[in-house]
C-alpha cells in the first residue's frame, strides 16, 4: 500500500480502471431501476491509504444507504490510523520507532488480529510475504521523491534487519480487570514492520463488515483497484470486473471476472515505480535480495469468495504480492498446495499477454483479444 501521497501514478492508472468498474455498476443500477421501481445507489469517493476509496452501495433507502457508506468509509479511515506507517501516532508507527522495546507494545486487538494473519502468510509464503520489509521498502523509498538506487552493502545492512520468525505476539491480562486481553508486539531483531501490502485487504475487509451490519445486500468496495464485491449486482447477476492490462491504457482489462461475493485482488511491478538509467524499479520486493523482485509474472489477481471467512481480503492481499514475489512456477507449485485460493498469473508472452487461470475461475473468466490462454491452463490442480 502507498499510505503517502507519492503514489499518484498508480493511484491514477487504478483511479481510471476504478471508474471503469464504477461505470459497470452505475449500469446495473439502471437495470435495477426499471426491475424494482425505485433503484438507488449512493457513492462515495475518498482519498485513503494512499489511493482512491471508492464505495458503492446499491439497495432501496438513500439515507439508509447514506449512513452505511458514511461508516463504512469511516471504517477505513480508523484502520489507516493503525496501520500505516506514514501516520506518526499509529499502531505500526509506534512499534517501529523502538522494536526491540522492552516488554513489548501495547496494541489495539485490530493490529494484533493483523499482524497474527501477516505473520501466518508470511509463513504459509516461505517469506515470499514478509511484513518485516519495512527498512528495506523506505531505503528504496518507491514512489516518493527520494527514490534512489542504493548500493549492496546498504541494503545488506538492512535485509539483516528483516525476517518475520523474530515478530512476538502475545496476550496478557490486566491485572485490575481480569476480563479484559492485553495485546502485546514486539520485534525481536529491531525489524520495520510494513503492512502495506495486506492493510488494503483488511480495510476491505472492516468496511464489508461495516455494509453488512447496515443491512447492504449489493455493493462494491474499490481501494485503489482491489475491489471487494457484496452480493449479487443489483439486477441479481454477478459483477463483471475488469482486470487492468499492465502497462496498457488505463481502464484497458486484459480479462473480465463474473464474480458476486468475492474479493478480487491484484499485485503489478506496473503500478508504482521509478526508473533509472532505462532500468525499472518497482515497489515490490524479493525479501531474500531487499531488490525490486525480479518476476516473470507481470501481474496476480488473488479471488476468493468473500463469505467463506472474515478477513479473506486481507489474505487476498497478501497473497497476491507473494506469489508475485515466487514468479510463475512457485506460484503455480502454491495454487497446487491451496485449492482454496483461485487466481489469474499473468505474464508477458510473445504477442500480449499469457495468462494462466485456475481451474475455479475458468467459467468466470472472459479474456480480452491478445490475451491468450497459457497452454496448460486448464490443468487440475
Ligand atoms: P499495492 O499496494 O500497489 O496494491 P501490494 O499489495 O503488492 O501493492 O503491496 C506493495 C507494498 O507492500 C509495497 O509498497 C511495500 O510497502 C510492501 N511490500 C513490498 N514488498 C513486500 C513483500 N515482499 N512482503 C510484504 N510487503 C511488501
Ligand atoms: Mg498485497
């Protein structure tokens, strides 16, 4: 996630793809109108997390559904305010200016539930995923004016500072209200926890919650172009999502999802860098180098139903940057190992792209012309 405001350039290209998917809606809802006499749906547009927010809700009581994207949005904004590492007073903030503290940090049960599914993803991901990169992603400082190339031994210094495996959870009580569960963080080895790449999918996450305390039936949930979608469109269809074409125009989709309850989640080398000397540099690393990761794949949308588990976006999330970070055969080995995770790899061929489509997705997947199917995409997994 970019929760700073240099990120504009993929802020922008997500901004228009967002529209885009946003256009969709605004055509179901106009269905939705002539089936149901009074259609309506309320937006709401935002500037979060370093990205465009944007909130659709579709149903019948504009000051119901008002209020639901009002909270919803509100939602977000506080689980920012944990999360990011751009917000001196926040949760993550805190940690990282004293790792090591002694006895640990005191945190909200939101960072702790967070940082305990990050640490499982990074485990389930070999450190594919590693929310211990936080030195190594300011040292590069991707998508902000101070962007630099720095040179193997900086970057060496810090890659010791990373690693999950030394990132203490644990709960005590409080002695004077025993009822009550103190959360304590710690980070063994003076690591920089970032969470930018899973925060997005838990904020999804908190404001679909959110909807559905309020009632909402039909919405969609766009965070910089990961998009998290409840129920059915408003004429009682799935949603068509578009999947952006990297480095192509924007709002141009390589692939259209059918998709209702689902989150939909990508990670591109395409959507924030810099360059230097005609090389990129981009915002996504391979922890084991502390280098922009060098993959083979161009983008990876993560799906997964939304109604199977809370807290599916934020894995989502993560795991759409890890299997970016393994490159095609690893994450292929990875889809094998969890059935339960659907995903589009894409990679460039010789004429567009070739994109590799997991079993789950393939009766929900309409690709674009000169995009092509790789060759064994239909295997079993
Ligand atoms: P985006 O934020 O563009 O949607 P991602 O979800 O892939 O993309 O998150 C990228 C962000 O995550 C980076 O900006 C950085 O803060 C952090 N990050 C980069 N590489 C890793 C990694 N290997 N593991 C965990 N976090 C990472
Ligand atoms: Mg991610």
């Amino acid at each position: 996630m970019d929760f700073d405001n240099k990120g504009l350039r993929f802020s922008k290209r997500k901004r228009v793809a967002a529209v885009c998917v946003l256009a969709v809606l605004a055509l179901a809802c106009a269905g939705f109108g002539t089936a149901l006499k009074r259609p309506l749906s309320v937006r709401r547009d935002t500037f979060a997390m370093g990205t465009l927010v944007r909130i659709s809700v579709c149903g019948r009581n504009k000051a119901e559904l008002e209020a639901a994207a009002a909270a919803a949005e509100a939602e977000i904004s506080r689980l920012e305010e944990l999360f990011s590492v751009h917000i001196a007073s926040s949760e993550i903030a805190r940690i990282n200016a004293d790792p090591e503290k002694e006895g640990g940090h005191t945190v909200s049960a939101e960072t702790y539930g967070l940082l305990k599914l990050a640490l499982k993803e990074a485990e389930e991901t070999g450190g594919a995923f590693d929310p211990t990169i936080g030195a190594v992603v300011s040292l590069w400082g991707v998508g902000s004016e101070r962007a630099r190339v720095p040179d193997g031994a900086e970057i060496q210094s810090l890659l010791d500072k990373t690693g999950w495996a030394k990132v203490r959870l644990w709960q005590t009580s409080n002695a004077a209200k025993p009822s009550e569960t103190i959360y304590r963080v710690s980070a063994g080895g003076g690591q920089k926890l970032d969470l930018g790449a899973i925060a997005k999918g838990c904020a999804a996450d908190g404001a679909a919650r959110v909807l559905r305390g309020h009632g909402v039936k039909s919405a969609l949930i766009n965070i910089g172009g990961d998009l998290t979608v409840l129920g059915k469109s408003p004429r009682g269809r799935d949603w068509r999502l578009g999947l952006q074409l990297p480095d192509g125009p924007h709002g141009e989709y390589f692939a259209v999802l059918a998709a209702s309850d689902a989150v939909i989640i990508t990670s591109g080398a395409y959507e924030r860098y810099f360059e230097r000397d005609g090389v990129r540099y981009h915002h996504i690393f391979d922890t084991k180098t502390g280098r922009p990761a060098k993959s083979d794949l161009v983008s990876v949308t993560i799906v997964m139903g939304r109604l199977e588990a809370e807290g599916n976006a934020a894995r989502c999330d993560a795991l759409a940057t890890a299997l970016f970070v393994m490159g095609f055969e690893k994450a292929r080995a990875f889809l094998r190992a969890h059935p339960e995770v659907q995903a589009v790899l894409a990679a460039e061929g010789g004429e567009g792209l070739e994109v590799f489509i997991t079993e789950g997705l393939k009766n929900r997947a309409e690709l674009s012309k000169g995009t092509t199917l790789k060759a064994d995409a239909g295997e079993k997994r």
